[in-house]
C-alpha cells in the first residue's frame, strides 16, 4: 500500500481531532483554549486536505469544513475576549 502527503496529512488531522477531544474530556484542555482551538482547526484542515486530493468525500468534507469555521470562531472569540478583558483591567472603555 502506497501512502500519499495527502494520507498522511489525513491521518495527522484525525489525530489531532480526535486527540484534543481526549485532552478536552480528560480536563487537560479548555474548550475555549488556543491549543485545544488549534488542535481541531489543524486536524480540520489536514482531513481536508486527504479528501480534496484522495478519494473525495461530500459529507466528509462539509463536516470537516464546518468544525474548521467553528474553530476560527472559537479562537476569534477567545482572542475578543482576552482583548476585552485586558482592557478592562486598563480602563479601556469595551465598544
């Protein structure tokens, strides 16, 4: 069997998926961490990358697209909040 970049960056973001979820249940993440954000957005992107230039997958690819976004937003919002929260600390009006 003949393995491909795009097998491998499959099974690195399965990995990773699936070993931030582990972290996550096993009270070493924070579901609203960075690490565990970047965890799930890398595995994401690499399971994406597998089905894009591998056997190819709808179903797969759209579930993989959504907890790519929900990632993003993940760590747009704990980088706002982190943002708001400095500035509160320094007097800094929130918008």
């Amino acid at each position: 069997m003949t393995f491909y970049w795009h097998d491998w960056a499959g099974y690195i973001g399965v990995v990773l998926v699936l070993l931030a979820f582990l972290l996550l249940q096993a009270h070493k993440l924070h579901g609203n961490g960075l690490v565990y954000q970047l965890m799930n957005v890398l595995g994401a992107v690499g399971v994406m990358l597998s089905l894009l230039f591998g056997s190819f997958n709808a179903a797969a690819f759209f579930m993989q697209l959504a907890w790519l976004l929900i990632g993003i937003y993940g760590i747009g919002r704990s980088a706002r909040l982190r943002k708001e929260a400095r500035d509160a600390g320094h007097g800094v009006e929130p918008r």
